[in-house]
C-alpha cells in the first residue's frame, strides 16, 4: 500500500525547467525535463497531513505553494531547497491560492488563499507571513482567484460555485463589486490588454469565466455585463439538462494564443482566443467503451461510443481526436456503412438513430439524418454490405426497425428518417443485429435466448428461430463465405447455426464467462471472440478448437472490430482501455522456418564437430541449442577418450581441458544440465565431472552468487547424498568380498600344504 501511495500522482506544476509532482503520500518530486531525458534530481517530504490539493508557482518561478487537505499552506524556496512560510488560517481542503504577479519593494507581497470549508480568502502578507485580511461573501467553495493591476490600482477577482464572481480591492482590502454569473464557476482568467479578441484589440478590461454550462463567457467586470458567450462549444449543456460536460478549468496559453479547456470527462480542448473556435482535442478518459468501428476509406480512423453522449473519432496516425455531438444521451452502437466507409450510423439511449457523414481531411462530422420512433433505447444498429438505402435498428421495446435512407442534399439540416418496416421482434431486449453478406437476411439476438433470422424482401418477415442457448445472447455474426451465422452468449459458450436448416452446426466452450462480442475472420475458417472477464479467444472452426487465448483487459471487453484486410484487431472494454491487436502469423511463421534452417545448419555443424571430436565447440553448440542429451553424449565421449589415455599412462583431465574455454553463461547452462542428469544414477558421474569442473574454473562464491543457486543447491544436494551413499555400499560390499575372496585363497594354501606334507 505504501507504494501504491507513492506512485499516485494528486498534483503537478512546472516551470520552466523542473517538472513538481506531487503524490499521495506527501512527498514531491523535481524532475528535470530539458534533458532528452527526464531526470529525478530531488524528493522531499512536505509534511502535509493529507494529499496536496493545489499547487502553484510566483511569478519567478522559484518560491513554490503547496496547499493541502489539512488546511496549511506551505512556500517552498525550490532553489535554495528550504522552506520559506507556514500559513495557517484556511479552513478545509485548500482549493486555490494565488501569488501577487507583480510585488513591489513599498508595497506587500500578497499571497491569497482559499479552503472549500467557509468559502472565506484570506489575505496573506509574505513579508510579514501575516494573515492581514479575509475576504467573506461567498456562500460556496471558491475556485478561481486572478489579481488584475492597472496602474497604482490593483483588484482581485474571485469566482465561486455560488454563481457569483467578486472584485475587491487590493489597495483598501475591500470588496467593491459583485456580478451575478447565473451559473456554477469552475474557473476564470484575465483577457491580457493587447491581444485580438473578435478581431479587436482588448483595451477593457475583461474576464473568462468557465462553469457548469460548459460555454466560455467574457464579462467586463467594470460593469459586469456580459460581452460574449461562445456559441460552438461542444461541451454546452443538452437539451436535457445534462450538466456532465461542465468545465472544470480553463487556462490561458500566451504562447499559442489559445485557451485550454478541461472537461467533467477529462477531455481537453483548445480554443483560439480570437475567435473561440476549436482548434484541437485531446480525449484524456475514455470511460467505458462499448463499441468500436474502422472508419475512412484507408481505415486511418476508428469511431468509438463510449459511456457518454459523444462520439469520438480517433485518427489512428497522430491519435488527435474529434469529438463529436448530437445525441442527448449515452450512444450505445455504432455501425460503419461498408458501401460508403465515410458513413456511419450511430443509435443511443435517447432512443434515436443518426446518420453521420465524415470528412477526412477536416476530421469533421456531419449529422445528415435523425430517426425517431422507437419508445426505449436503440440498442444496435446495422448496416448492409451492398446498399446506401437502408439501416436496421434494435431496441430495448423489443422492436425491429428498418429505416430507409433518402439521398443527400446540399443543406446543412438534419432530416428525418421514415420507418420502412416494424415488427415486435423478440420478448426481451435485443442486444445485437447482423446483416448477412448478400444483405438478404437480418439477424436478431436478444435477452430471450433466442436469435431469429428475418428475410428483407418487400417486407420484414421472420424465416426461424434459433434455439439452443441457456442465457441471453450478447452478439450475432454471419459468416462472409459459408451460408451460416455465429451467436455467442452469457451461458460462455459460441454456437454455429446453418441458415438453411436452422440447426446448431458446432459449440465452442472454453469461456468461462458471458461471452460478449464474436467475429468470423480468415474466410469464414476462424472465429475471434471476448468476454466479460477480459479474455479474448481465437478459435479454429473446423477442429473447434482454441487456439490462442489472451488476457487483454482489466474488465468486460465489450467492443471488437476486424480492419479489412484483417491484419489489425481492435478492442475497447470497461477498463477505459482501447488495445490494438496486430496479426503476426506470417512473421511467427518466417522467423519459426528461420530458425529452423538455423537448427538445421547448427545441427549438421555439430554432427561435423562430434566426428572430428572437437568437443569445446560441439559442447558449446549442444548448449546453445537447448540439447542436454547431445550434451551429454559428448561428454561421455570425452571421458571414453580420458579412460584410453589412463589405459596408455597418459594422464589428463580431458573433461576440464575441454571445458576450461566455454563461456561462463555456457558453463553455467551446463551445470543447470547436469543438475537435471544427477537425478539419475546412470549419469550422475557425468553430473558430478561438470559440477568439479565448475567449482574449479568459477568458485564456489561465483556459482551461490547466480539468481537460481538456491534451487540448484537443493536440487544436488539430495541426490549426491544418495550416489555418495550407494558409492560407499557399494565399496564396503567390494571391500568385504575382497576380504572373503583373500579368506578363500588362505584356505586352499593351507589345503595344500597338509596335502604336501602328508
């Protein structure tokens, strides 16, 4: 637990050079980040009791604030490395704090600082680390401070989640305005004098405030009016009332001239400052995604539906990101148009269904139609192979719907979808659709159990019924070769149907979990399936067998989607996660047929080296080979040859001077070999050589010093305890044979000799 403290990262802040991170234990870190690589140059301990809540630096970027859950504030001196002020006086949680940007040498150096308990800022002067003010009036947390100076006069302006914005005076300490902003405030900044805005140089002065309503508002706080309210945000409350896209901060970048927006979703967009129009997105949290599709005629982009009322459209190239919007609720299936990979549809829980035209090079989206018409959630959505006329949706009112799409027009208005067919398709909710490759049949899976095949002729009519599952049914797919359909389900299994007879052709268990998205691929002849424990399955439909099974997500992996040319795979889960999966097959099959040919040659190079009893180079082939027995059979070739030269009265320890010039990683794989050979009594002579070997040559401290010696000790241990005991057996029995067989030779002797002398 300790560790996990202290990677979780609470706070950051940077200047120029250093990057400060702040993590759950209340220790913070200085990386350096100018290097090509990051460096940690300094941690220290805060003391804070509690994580740190804000962190901010002074206009020099040295003295840095930290304030914290138990309601202090600290300024650190991160050059000098000593702390330089201990302020007390906040009450709760320290939500902000802010340096004066300009102190003078007759003038206090203010530093203001808010907790989220009284909604209280109280004024700090750091030449006398005094608290010399507390400014009182908002009714809720405070949550943006700036200090605006213009001349001899300076103001502070503060923002609340009281929808108030306040100015007071610094030079009387006093409050002298206060705006009604109608909205919960998240943050606010100063518009800087000089800059364009609109196309007009600022010369008022004007204030950015951020809220709630996720639009970005410019007020002039001379006379509290509103001067502009961005009319293209993405982020702007629905029509429903749904405030989860409310921004949490916003910040000024005087660099780019753009305005960093931060989201409820942690999404990041920038805007530029002259006109407010998008100018990039970073998405950072995906939340759950439930579904994936390959977009653009490349397939360079993927669309994602993740828990939330936006679409996001990845470029899988740069990975920048579009979000798009136009549901009111949580879109729950996407389906990309095959005939035209620039159209896709989209269905959500604000039970409707649109159309969606993409724009490549812009990255923009266009909703060109809305069907309206179910009564519950749309489910899923399908769309044919061949055709640009109709989609297919599914809802939770047990409903089926084909809706007929009308050509394009030039105008920029949404048009309504007309309902070509309906039916009361299955008893409950329908999970997922499927239209087969000849856009022919449609396939229904649903909560009931059941998967039902429908003809589209001139009207939707019901072919069969497949029973067979004991859950409900998550997903459908048809096969693109054979005239079957594949249908995977929360009892954990994968079923076959053939379409003509209805009946269940195979079933493949090995889940062991609801088994919640499944694909044919490579030609009908390989299914590829996920589930909820976050597994993903291949299989091999003619042996029904799996043939490779990878942990790939944290929780449910409910999207899978197969590019084209089925070389990439990508998947999203509840995890937040989106994993791209790449089709290695070919590659493992040429490295496996080069490796082989290497095997190959080595093995001939042996055989060569074994005949013209090299044995250094054999045994160091033999090694790198994996070949214990080779191995083996070399050294006892070895000591044959030591055995001739003792017959011959030529004495040498052939097996040291055959192993003295390997490697030491190649002796030391030699020694994990014989420790496997001394298990057995037939070989433990060889085992016993090499391990005298080794202590020679390495010591006996080099080989306790390698990661396995423990197991290796104990492996040897017993087993040369039990040669050693049947070895001295074996020598007593001899011993004692030896001493009858002398016994024998005494006896006949002295038979003898009676015989001679009688």
């Amino acid at each position: 637990p300790k560790a996990e403290e202290e990677e979780n990262v609470v706070n950051f802040t940077a200047n120029e050079s250093d990057v400060f991170v702040a993590h759950k234990n209340g220790f913070i870190k200085q990386w350096c980040y100018i290097d090509e690589e990051t460096s940690l140059k300094r941690t220290w301990n805060t003391s804070h009791v509690g994580a740190i809540a804000f962190m901010t630096f002074d206009s020099s970027s040295t003295i840095l604030a930290t304030g914290g859950c138990d309601s202090l504030v600290k300024l650190w001196d991160t050059q000098r490395q000593y702390i330089t002020h201990y302020l007390k006086g906040c009450s709760g949680v320290i939500s902000h704090i802010k340096f004066h940007p300009k102190p003078k040498q007759d003038k206090p150096y203010y530093l203001l600082a808010t907790g989220d308990h009284d909604s209280v800022v109280n004024v700090y002067d750091l030449k006398t680390s005094k608290l010399v003010k507390r400014f009182e009036g908002h009714s809720s947390t405070v949550t943006g401070i700036e200090i605006l100076i213009n001349g001899n006069e300076e103001k502070a302006i503060t923002c609340s989640r009281d929808k108030l914005m306040m100015i007071w005076c610094l030079n009387t300490l006093e409050c002298i305005r206060k705006f009604p902003i109608f909205e919960s405030l998240e943050s606010l900044f100063i518009l800087p004098i000089g800059k364009q805005f609109r196309d007009e140089t600022v010369n008022d002065n004007l204030v950015v405030t951020a809220g709630e309503k996720g639009v970005l508002k410019v007020w002039n706080i001379e006379n509290g009016k509103l001067v502009y309210e961005q009319e293209n945000s993405i982020l702007k409350a629905s029509e429903s009332g749904d405030d989860g896209q409310l921004i949490t901060q916003a910040i000024y970048t005087k660099e780019t001239d753009e305005i960093a927006v931060v989201s409820f979703e942690n999404n990041v967009l920038f805007y530029n400052l002259n006109d407010f129009n998008l100018v990039r997105q970073l998405v950072g949290h995906n939340d759950e995604v439930l579904d994936i599709k390959f977009l653009g005629t490349n397939e360079n982009f993927i669309v994602v539906a993740t828990n939330s009322r936006h679409i996001k459209i990845f470029d899988l190239r740069t990975l920048n990101c579009s979000i798009v919007e136009g549901h009111t609720d949580i879109v729950l299936s996407i389906a990309v148009i095959p005939s035209n990979p620039l159209m896709f549809a989209s269905s959500s829980k604000d039970n409707t269904l649109r159309i969606w035209l993409f724009d490549e090079d812009s990255m923009s989206v266009t909703c060109c139609f809305k069907g309206s018409g179910h009564s519950h959630s749309v489910t899923s959505v399908a769309a044919p192979f061949k055709s640009l006329d109709w989609v297919v949706t599914a809802s939770e009112d047990t409903t089926l719907k084909v809706w007929h799409i009308p050509d394009f027009s030039d105008d920029d208005d949404v048009k309504p979808l007309t309902s070509k067919f309906a039916v009361r398709a299955h008893e409950k909710n329908i999970n997922a659709l499927a239209v087969s490759p000849n856009d022919k049949l449609i396939c229904s899976a649903s909560q009931d159990k059941t998967a039902k095949l429908w003809s589209l002729d001139d009207q939707l009519t019901l072919v069969g019924t497949l029973r067979g599952h004991r859950r409900g049914i998550w997903c459908v797919n048809f096969s693109p070769v054979d005239q079957v359909v594949a249908t995977s389900s929360v009892d954990g299994t994968i079923k076959i149907w053939s379409i003509s007879d209805l009946s269940c052709l195979k079933t493949f268990e090995g889940h062991e979990s609801s088994v919640l998205k499944v694909q044919f691929i490579s030609r009908g002849t390989q299914l590829i399936s996920s589930s909820s424990d976050g597994n993903i399955k291949l299989w091999r439909v003619k042996t029904n067998e799996c043939t490779k099974t990878i942990d790939a997500h944290d929780s449910k992996v409910w999207s899978l989607a197969v590019s084209k040319d089925e070389q990439t795979v990508v998947t999203g889960g509840g995890d937040s996660k989106i994993i791209f999966w790449k089709d290695v097959t070919i590659e493992e099959q040429e490295e496996a047929a080069v490796k082989q040919e290497q095997f190959i040659e080595e093995e001939q190079k042996l055989l060569n080296l074994i005949q013209r009893k090299k044995w250094t180079k054999a045994i160091k082939i033999a090694v790198r080979l994996g070949q214990p027995f080779r191995a083996q059979n070399i050294l006892k070739e070895i000591i044959r040859d030591e055995e001739y030269n003792e017959e011959n009265q030529l004495k040498c320890d052939v097996v040291k001077q055959s192993l003295e010039p390997l490697r030491e990683d190649e002796l030391l794989s030699l020694v994990r070999f014989a420790m496997k050979w001394n298990m057995n009594s037939k070989h433990c002579q060889i085992a016993q050589r090499v391990l005298r070997v080794a202590f020679e040559l390495l010591g006996h401290e080099k080989l306790l010093s390698i990661p396995d010696a423990k197991e290796m000790v104990e492996s040897f241990l017993p087993f040369t305890e039990r040669h050693f005991n049947r070895i001295s057996n074996l020598h007593q029995s001899v011993t004692f044979m030896q001493f009858m067989w002398n016994n024998m030779k005494l006896s006949d002797n002295v038979n003898a000799l009676r015989i001679s002398d009688s």
